[in-house]
C-alpha cells in the first residue's frame, strides 16, 4: 500500500529471522544494531542494557522528515522488554505495587512500571513532534503482550495477560485533511485489524481485501489464538467487547459466513494459488 517501507528495531536483529522477514516482506530498509543502516541517538535510562524509546522515536521522526512520498514504518521498541532488574533504576521504589497476586514479585512490577513512565513521556514528546510536520502521518501504537512477570492463572487469566493499550493518533495536519478519531468498534481489537481502522480512521480509499478486513473488523469479534482462558483444544479464539471469550458456535450465520469467507482468503494468501494477486484485489 505504500511505495516505500522501512522497518526500525534498536536491538540486535538476528532474532526470529527478522533481517531474512523484512527482505521478504518487501521492505526497501530495516534499520538495526549492527546494520549498515545506522540506528542514531543511542540513549540509555539507567543502568538498563536497552536502547530508550526515545531512541526509537528519534529514529523515526528522521525517517518521516526525510520522507517526500508515502512511507510504511514499522517500528519495534526495546525499551521495556524482559528482565526487569530493581538495579536497573534508582527510583523503581516509588512504584512499588500495594498489592499483587500470591508467587508475583512487587520489584519485579515496580521496574515494569517504572519503564511505563518513560514510555508516557517519549510518546507524549513524539506526539508533539509529528504534530509540527505538514503531511498526514497516523500512528499505531500497540504492544504484543503484558510481560510474564505476574503469576496469575494462565487458564483464568489468559485473556487478561495478553490484552495491552493500544491507541491509534492521526496528526494535526491529517485531520485538518479529513482523518477522524475512530468511536465504535474500538474496546477490544485484534492486531489483524489495524490497517482497516487506519484505513477508515484516515477515510482512504480500499482495496476488495481491505474491505472484507473492515467488515471482519466491524462485524466479528476479536480474533486470536487460545489465551488459556477455556478448555477448547482449538488454537483459535474469538473475544468480544466486553472482553469473554466467544465460542463459533455462539456466532450468527451471517459472522459464521464471514469467517468462512475471511479464511478462504488466508489460505488463498498463504498457502494456495494466490487468485486474488491474479485478480487484482490486493491493490
């Protein structure tokens, strides 16, 4: 969807194959420590062995201001990944949780936390930032799961564990150009539907694919792997608003429909002949 994409990642980038991904991705740079693409403005908090989210941001507002055209970035912080050390930061203490679940450590929690208020401010400060430049950026801000430092349930509590913050931001100068904040369908999303709520929150033109993606994001529940929650030896599980789990058999026949339809395009994509590249309806 766009005709250049980078991919920005302050740490080592061996891990989970990421250089080979991004290549195969159809990525035109991937930015990371060791890189011939150089990450800039390495900052550190603390005694933390991890490059800041400020650092990240930094790296991105670069790729945005030189940017003429439209630019895809994926940008994957380090910042408040495991372990989380009480030495890493002198004043962890002041977070210091007054209650957690028996076998969870309270320092453990304090640090995380202490690393949260950090993210607060380089957000607030990148927020600032992309507000003063004139062109239409939106920004997706997510994270892939709470950290398993708590010792809650999995089967309890899976669901818990692994919903986290998100926000979508559309700058200034895209909303003076007709981007809107999105209201409905909002509360409990799945990864898979971000780039139809980008689409719809920036009111841009779709493809037939991104279409069905809005319907799949308006019409079904949330969509992810089994978090632990029920007993079903299926890896799929459907979440509504309200954040409980949803059996397939608890679906309408018109979101049973829709579903079919969702996968018979997965496969298509992944694993058969790819008809809709040959059709066009990807772009």
């Amino acid at each position: 969807m766009f005709d250049y994409a980078v991919g920005i990642h302050p740490y080592q980038g061996v891990f989970y194959s990421r250089v080979a991904d991004y290549a195969k991705f159809g990525f035109n740079r991937f930015y990371y420590l060791g890189s011939k693409y150089k990450i800039i403005d390495k900052k550190k908090i603390g005694k933390s062995p991890y490059l800041s989210d400020e650092t990240s941001y930094a790296n991105a507002l670069t790729q945005l201001k030189a940017d003429k055209n439209g630019t895809f970035i994926n940008l994957v912080t380090m910042q408040n990944h495991m372990p989380y050390d009480t030495q890493y930061y002198k004043n962890y203490s002041k977070w210091l949780p007054t209650s957690v679940s028996e076998g969870t450590d309270k320092g453990t929690v304090a640090t995380y936390t202490t690393r949260l208020t950090y993210t607060d401010k380089a957000v607030k400060q990148f927020i600032k930032q992309i507000n003063k430049i004139q062109k239409p950026i939106t920004v997706v801000f997510y994270g892939d799961h709470l950290p398993g430092i708590y010792n809650n349930s999995m089967a309890k509590d899976g669901t818990k564990l692994h919903e986290t913050d998100y926000f979508i931001y559309s700058n200034t100068y895209a909303r003076e150009h007709g981007a809107r904040t999105l209201t409905s369908n909002t509360k409990v999303v799945s990864p898979n539907d971000f780039m139809a709520m980008v689409a719809e929150q920036t009111n841009s033109k779709v493809t037939p694919y991104l279409a069905l993606m809005t319907k799949v994001y308006e019409d079904l529940p949330a969509v992810s792997i089994n978090t632990g929650q029920n007993n079903s030896t299926t890896s799929l599980q459907f979440t509504n608003s309200k954040g409980q789990v949803v059996k397939y058999s608890q679906l309408t026949k018109k979101q049973k429909r829709l579903w079919q339809d969702y996968e018979l395009v997965q496969y298509d994509l992944t694993a058969g002949k790819q008809y809709l590249y040959q059709l066009h309806m990807m772009k």
